[in-house]
C-alpha cells in the first residue's frame, strides 16, 4: 500500500467534531427531562383536576364546595360508579360532572341505584349517548356560546338566582310537567324534570362555567349552584374517569387499559420531539460530496479482500458465477465473438472450438456454463482450468500468423 501524498491529516472523528455534531440532540433530550422534572414537581402537590371540589385552580370547584359546606351541605368525592350507586342514598344530591365519560352499563347502574331513592341528580352537559341511556324523553340539541342568560321560566331556584352564566347544550322535551330555563335560541340550557312518584327529580345544565371557581362570583351563579346543590343535606359529588376498572365493556381489561393516561400523553410529546429531531437532522444532510482516499488500495488487494468474503460466506456459486463471466468477457474478443453473445453458449462454444488446435480435454460446456463447484477444492480447480483455457487461445492468437491486408 502507498500513502497518498495529499492532506496526512486522520479522517477519524475528534471530540470537538463529535460535540458539534451531537450537541444539539443532546439539548432536546436534556429540555426534555428538565420539563419532565419541572412538571412533576408541579404536579406532585395537592393538585385536582376540573370541577374538583377540591382543586383551588381557575376551573376547580373548591369554593363552591366550602359555600355548600357553610350551609350545612356535606360533600363526598367519589371516583367510580359504584361508589356513587352506593353513597346515593335517600335525601342525597349526586352530581355527575361529566357523565359523556360514562359507558351505557355504567349510566343504566347509576339509574338503577337512584331509580326509587328520594332525593335529586344534575347532570353536567350530558350528550345524546347520555340521554340514551337514561328514560327521561329529551333530546341533546346544538350547543350555543357561554353568556348571562335571565331565567324566562317559573322554577323558584332560578327565579332567586336571577342571570346566571349558561349555554352550551340546549335540551327539548315533550314533558309539560318539565321546567326550562335560560333558554337559547328558544330551548332551555337548564332543564329541571321532576319525578314522576316524588323520588329523585333530573337537573340538566347545557354547561360547567357557573360551578367553576372563577365564575361562581358572577352574576348570580353562586345563588344558582348552591340552591341545585344543596336542596339536600349531602352531596355526591361523582368525577368520573377513564381510569374506572368499570368504565371497561367486559371483565376483561387489556394491556392499554392498565396503563395511566398521562403516560400516553407523555409518549405523544416524546414520539414528536423525536420525529421533530429526525426532521431537523435529515435537513442538516446535504449532497454527497466526493473525498479523496489517504491511501490508495491496489486492486489486487481488493480483488482478494472480495475472495475472502465469498470463502467467510461459502459463497461458491457466486464466484464460480464470477469467475465463468470475466473468463467469457475476456475471451469473445479474442474469438471473433460480439460481447452482446459473450454469455451465449450456442455461438460462444463453437468459437472457442474453432481456436483450440488440439482437442481440449475439458468440457468446455460444463467449464464455460457448468454448475457450481461442490467444495473450496472443486472451486480452486475450476479457476486454474478457466485460467489454462484463456492461456492457451491467448497464445494461439500470439502464435497464428496474420495475412497482411494488401495480399
């Protein structure tokens, strides 16, 4: 090998290329953890979610809570559907914060659990699967914006409340005994039914905002709250969640089932922090650009380095292959033969005959077209006889003489 006379200087990577290359990899994953960090550490307090009576946030429910609880009004949090079936017993409120979480076997036990109990239920902007499942005759209509609404309806805790912030879901009913308020668009986004054998009466509110900790000052939305709250001396208040082993349709629960939502969150931002990284690297990649080797390899050495591949990999039909087609390359020319025929044993083999001034010994068709060899040896033997064979037309041709052109 002969060291090239250009540029000496080692291609291998240094600590600084590697660091300019790498570095900003390395400061997406570290803003990653440090986010991670900072938010588990702001989540590792008393924190609730929304229309938790014990979450301080904007869109918590704790002052509505401690207003209920200045009243005389008792609060139990529950989390799943049967614990609320079983707290919801005579002379109780349950309210259901959002019962579109709720799949139809839980909404049918809630029903059946508060079916014959005296006492009232309010539902948080229930759907039309809600409605569903639940026999009271009214439908989910198209929701209109959060405003200040006046009652417009004779039910004496809307009347005392006086405007409330309301809309969302409007709801219709065919019930004459059924009082709407606070309509929108001519419906009513508060929809009081009453019971039909003076057990448990239905409220409906289209929306949450008057029940949130920013808006329960507002207008009379307190006033409001508390009289559909606290109409009873306990209240059941039921937030429901995905994470409930009863939210499932059967027994059985799947993998995915076990795992808590905020990890699948978590793995979304990671999956597009490391799609984002792919992104800005591949734009980081220009062209191809062509260097200069520090060395320069014969080819003789790259021919055996190739060799010693097919022998790791007991690759002997490939280069038998190999060694039949540069054999029959090279010997067309000599033979009169075009190269598009070179591989073509019809019009190759005749040719050969015709130049070999003795009678060969070998098959020609089996040395020139034949199968692969068996072992290392039969391989070694077929080189040296493709080698003998281009020889000896090569010196043929040395030897024929040729007629000079004017003759």
């Amino acid at each position: 090998m002969t060291t090239a006379a250009t540029d000496p200087t080692s291609l291998s990577p240094t600590a600084r290329h590697l660091w300019i290359r790498s570095r900003g990899l390395l400061l997406t994953l570290l803003l990653l953890v440090v986010s991670g960090v900072v938010l588990a550490a702001l989540q590792s307090g008393e924190q609730h979610g929304r229309l938790d009576p014990r979450s301080a946030d904007r869109t918590g429910s704790q002052a509505l809570a401690r207003l209920l609880a200045a009243h005389g009004v008792t609060t139990q949090v529950v989390t799943t559907s049967e614990d609320a079936a079983a707290a919801a017993g005579p002379d109780t409120t349950l309210l259901v914060t959002d019962p579109n979480l709720l799949t139809p076997r839980q909404l049918a036990g809630l029903r059946t659990a508060t079916a014959h109990t005296p006492g009232r239920t309010v539902l948080l902007a229930p759907g039309p699967a809600t409605l569903a499942a639940f026999p009271l005759g009214v439908r989910a209509e198209s929701p209109f914006d959060v405003s200040a609404r006046r009652p417009s309806c004779s039910l004496p805790e809307a009347r005392r409340a006086g405007s409330v912030l309301l809309g969302g879901l409007r709801y219709a009913t065919s019930s004459s005994t059924a009082d709407g308020c606070y309509l929108s668009g001519g419906l009513p986004t508060l929809l009081r039914i009453p019971a039909p054998d003076a057990g448990r009466d239905t409220v409906l509110l289209g929306s949450t905002d008057l029940f949130y900790n920013y808006r329960l000052a507002e207008h009379g939305n307190a006033s409001l709250a508390l009289q559909l709250l606290g109409a009873h001396k306990h209240v059941v208040w039921y937030l429901p969640s995905i994470s409930d082993p009863s939210s499932t349709q059967d027994d059985q629960r799947s993998f995915f089932d076990l795992i808590p939502s905020g990890w699948s969150w978590g793995l979304l931002q990671l999956a597009f922090a490391a799609a984002f990284a792919a992104l800005w690297r591949a734009r980081r990649l220009g062209p191809l650009v062509p260097e200069r080797l520090p060395v320069t390899v014969p080819a003789a050495e790259t021919t055996e380095g190739h060799a010693r591949l097919y022998e790791q990999a007991n690759a002997r039909d490939r280069a038998s292959a190999v060694l039949r087609s540069a054999t029959r390359t090279r010997l067309a020319p000599l033979i009169g033969v075009p190269p598009a025929h070179a591989h073509t044993s019809d019009i190759l083999l005749p040719a050969v005959h015709a130049h070999l001034t003795a009678a060969y010994g070998a098959d020609l068709h089996t040395l020139l077209f034949g199968p692969a060899p068996a072992d290392d040896k039969a391989l070694v033997q077929l080189a040296d006889q493709l080698d003998a064979l281009e020889t000896s037309i090569v010196s043929q041709e040395r030897h024929t003489p040729r007629e000079h052109p004017d003759r």
